[in-house]
C-alpha cells in the first residue's frame, strides 16, 4: 500500500493530484495573506506589544508544548494522544497565523531597536525562522495528511524533517516576541 521511493518522502510526490493541489493552493493562501498585509497594506508605526502580539507569542508557546507532547506521546506508543496533540498544535498555529494577520494588519511591522550583539543574535534568529516558517506550511499538511490517511511509514519519514523545522519556528516565534516587545535595550 505505501510504495515511495526515497525521493517522495519529502514531496508531494506520492500524493494524488488532487491532494497535491489542496496543499499547494492552501500554502499559497497563507503566502499571498502574509504577503498582503506585510508589503502591500500601508505602513504604520508599531508601538509596544499588542493583545495580538502577546497572544501570538502564547499561541506559540502552546503549538510548542502539543508538538513535543504529540512526539513524546508516539514514541510511548500513545497513538490517539499523538494525534491529538499534533492536530492541537496544527490548530494553534493556525490560530496563530490568523492573529498574527490580524496584528500586522493593524500596527504594521515594527522595528527591531536592540543595538549590537543582541542586534546580530535577533537577526541570527529572525532569518531562518522567516524561511523555515515558510517551508512548515506545506510540510505540516503534508505530514497531518500522511498521518490522517494512515500512511504511517511515509508520515514518519516526513514528520522527521516537520517536527525539528516547527519545533524552531515556534520557540523562536516566542524567542523573538520578547526580544522584540521586551528586551531593554
């Protein structure tokens, strides 16, 4: 039932056609909504942590508690918890997504201010969490697919290059929330 060759694993590549298309135009809504209201909605000047700021930052947190809850759960052979917690942390990082939407809709991007080696550590940070933040969209759909239909052996090999990329997205999310919102410098 589940032929792949080793360059399936991490693509589309094994899916229907249909599949790849849902994925492939659910990625490309998130791009085009990040896109819009980062670069195509008028600037404004961000001040302190909004609601939405702080939210997105907890909503971070708690999408990285399910991720490793759903890992430690499957390597105890807890299959249900397993499931559970990933859908619960694909569902709170999709309620981040929207909330994070919604915050720069209203206040824009705001600028970093740390000077320095802090400046050179948040940037260190900023950087692959914007590419890999990318780069999880698809995998994570991908992967919940996989799982969700049963496809076990083609859900572990993905999920062992999803976990480690979302794990970093989210704890840097929340890493650089308060570098951003509440470093003294």
């Amino acid at each position: 039932m589940e032929q792949a060759s080793s360059s399936d694993v991490g693509s589309l590549g094994a899916e229907s056609a249909r599949v790849r298309l849902v994925i492939i135009a659910l990625t490309g809504v998130v791009f085009l909504g990040i896109t819009t209201v980062i670069y195509l909605l008028p600037a404004r000047s961000g001040a302190g942590p909004s609601v939405l700021a702080s939210l997105n930052a907890f909503l971070n947190a708690a999408a990285t508690v399910c991720l490793l809850a759903g890992f430690w759960s499957i390597k105890s052979g807890r299959v249900l918890w397993h499931r559970r917690s990933m859908l619960a942390a694909f569902g709170l990082s999709s309620a981040f997504l929207v909330t994070y939407l919604l915050h720069h809709a209203q206040v824009g991007s705001v600028p970093f201010r740390g000077q320095g080696a802090v400046r050179v550590v948040y940037f260190s940070l900023l950087l692959p969490h914007i590419v890999l933040a990318a780069a999880v969209v698809p995998l994570a759909l991908l992967t919940i697919y996989r799982g969700w239909t049963n496809r076990v052996t083609l859900h572990k090999r993905i999920a062992r290059i999803t976990l480690p990329i979302w794990l970093y997205v989210s704890v840097s999310g929340v890493l650089l929330y308060f570098m951003l919102y509440h470093g003294t410098w």
